[in-house]
C-alpha cells in the first residue's frame, strides 16, 4: 500500500519555477529515496510535502488524505516527521529536553516512546541530560532523528542525513537508518549514492524539477550512465 503519492507538484519560488510536475509514491514499510546533485528540487519537494512551502499545482496525499497545503503542524500531527539536513535541535538544551519538546503525545506514554529512541540511539541514554550542545556531530544528528521518533509517526522525512559527517559515522549512521526500516516508513533526500545503494528499496532521481528515472535500488544501481550523468559517480 502507497502510504504517499505525490501527484504532478508544481512549485515555483518567486518566479522560479522549482518541481515541474513531479509524481512520487512511498511505499508503507519501505524506505525511498531521493537522488540528485545539489539544487535539483530534492529539498523544495520534503518542504512542500511538509507543508512549509505551497504548491502551484499538484496533490499531495497520505494515509489516503488529501494534506496539499495544510500548515506544517498540522501535516505533523498526521504523523509525518521531517528531519532538515541543518541539524534541527536546540543546543542550549538538554537530550532530554529537546526530545519533551518535540513529543506531542500523552504524557504517560512519553517513557515508552523514550525506550524506543533509546533501543535505537543507545548513545542518547548516556548523554541524556547532557546539553545538545555538546554532543559530537553524528549524535547531534541521531538527536534530530531522534526527535521524528519519539512520536508514533507514520513517515519519516529525513534531508541529506550524511551532511557534515565523517564516512565512518555516514556507515553507521545508515546501519541504524536500515534498521529504522521496521519501526517507520522512510522518504530518504541523498546525494551520498554510496551509502543509499545499501539501504534503500525504490528510488527516483530528480534533474532540474523533473524526475528523469525512477525504479528499484537494483535498477537504478545497473544504470551507469543515469548515475554517471545525474549523480556524478564515478566507476
């Protein structure tokens, strides 16, 4: 069952016209990812699902649910989490503040969806009263996803979640995005084809507002000249 489709999105940006006419569908129990060189249209498509920016044209919907250009509290209310590729915490605080903050649920439940960030982040226990502020780069990053699992969302929209981090700490962190597979439907933005290759199920690749292929991580892998052309690997 498609949990998502997005239907012939067209967004413009002043009067730059961003996604011309882009079709997705998210697949429940899957994870898919999103391929492109930088300025694509990867990040404008998650801020439109979110609802952070407003379609020209096009549908939206979730769970069966038209949510085209609901506000974004909303949109999250549905269960759909968005983690920005800027780490979206708050330094000043605490692990464990910044994880009340973002739970939106009944506060008797709070320590059970806390056993589930923790089952798996183990490394959020330890630090957990530790200011965010003072965490290394890859447990910040954890900290963000962190915040789209303490709640019991359906979808999780994570944004170049590599960004900024060391290849070994990209291995790991995409070991626990493979395994997040179980718990949540994943929407994957990367450039890092390397580290996708390995987790993901389906993918589409974006090229100037417009997706020029899509298919199985296995087909899109045996297309050298779609990766070569649009993703600039080499081989």
């Amino acid at each position: 069952m498609n949990l998502l489709e997005v239907k012939n999105l067209k967004v413009y940006i002043g009067d730059l016209f961003v996604l011309q006419g882009i079709n997705i569908k998210v697949a429940e129990g899957t994870i898919t990812a999103l391929l492109g060189r930088n300025g694509a249209g990867k990040t404008t498509l998650m801020k439109t699902i979110m609802g952070i920016l407003k379609p020209r044209e096009g549908k939206i919907i979730f769970q069966k649910e038209d949510i085209t250009g609901l506000p974004p509290y909303i949109i999250s209310k549905k269960g759909i989490a968005y983690v920005p590729a800027e780490r979206a915490i708050f330094g000043s605080l605490t692990v464990e503040e910044n994880l009340k903050l973002a739970y939106r649920g009944r506060k008797e439940d709070f320590e059970k969806r806390l056993e589930i960030v923790f089952d798996v982040f183990p490394d959020l226990r330890r630090f957990y009263k530790q200011k965010a502020r003072n965490l290394s780069g890859g447990q910040q990053k954890m900290l963000a996803i962190a915040c789209g699992l303490i709640n019991d969302n359906k979808l999780l929209m994570l944004d170049e979640p590599s960004e900024g981090l060391s290849p070994k700490l990209v291995i790991d962190l995409f070991e626990v995005i493979r395994g997040l597979r179980e718990r949540i439907t994943i929407l994957l933005v990367e450039q890092n084809y390397n580290a996708v290759k390995e987790v993901a199920d389906y993918a589409y690749i974006i090229d100037r507002g417009i997706i020029v292929t899509e298919g199985s991580m296995e087909e899109i892998s045996s297309r050298r000249d779609l990766l070569r052309k649009y993703l600039g690997v080499a081989f």
